[in-house]
C-alpha cells in the first residue's frame, strides 16, 4: 500500500492562542481569519489564554500569538509565531503535504489538542 502523501484537510487542528488585551493578538485575528479562509476544509479555533484559562491549564502562554498545529490528535507546532498570514499559510501547507513529519513527544500539549478538539466539536 503506499505511504500517504497528503493528510486530509478535516483532521488538521489550526489553535491560536491569544489575548484580547494584546495589541498584536488583535491585529492578528484578521490575518488569521484570512488564512482560515485559504484552508477552508481545516479547523481554526482562537482561545483567548484568560478567557479560556481553565482549558490550558498547566500549560502557560507568555509569547502571543502562539500557535499550535495539530493532526487528528497529534501536535506537530507549539510555539510563537510572527503574526503574519504568509508565515501561517507556509506552515499549514508544509504539514497538510508532509504527514510524515514526526510529531511533537510532548504529553503536555498532546492533552491540550484532546482537550480543545473535546470543548470544540466538529
């Protein structure tokens, strides 16, 4: 059978975390929403870090916007990011066409994924 070369579209979570007090955050979501609009098939969820405290725990988020990058329940990206379109476009289109890239070994945010993809049903 041959090894896959794209993963489907429906199983890429796409996770900003943010927070409304940040300048750049908010700036940033139109962007976003931008890229969600390109990726119309993956699904794009924005949590504000204080609103939605209790969903990230113990994780904390220092460096907005932060972006986590997730396939099925998997994450591949957690980490800051420049908030600009092209940089999340890139990177979207690098994990969709690479589902072979390895996976990030961290408990922590592979609980966060399972988490979020529990509060945010498709």
């Amino acid at each position: 059978m041959p090894a896959a070369t794209s993963c489907p579209p429906s199983a890429v979570l796409v996770v900003c975390l943010c927070a409304e007090w940040c300048g750049v955050c908010r700036d940033y979501r139109q962007r976003f929403a931008q890229v969600q609009g390109q990726f119309p098939a993956l699904q794009f969820v924005w949590i504000d870090v204080e609103d939605e405290a209790d969903l990230l725990d113990p994780l904390d988020v220092d460096d907005f916007p932060t972006l986590l990058l997730a396939v099925d329940d998997r994450p591949y990206f957690f980490g800051p990011l420049t908030p600009q379109a092209d940089t999340l476009a890139r990177l979207l289109r690098a994990l969709i066409e690479n589902p072979a890239a390895p996976a990030l070994a961290d408990a922590s945010v592979t609980a966060l994924v399972a988490r979020i993809r529990a509060s945010r049903p498709t």
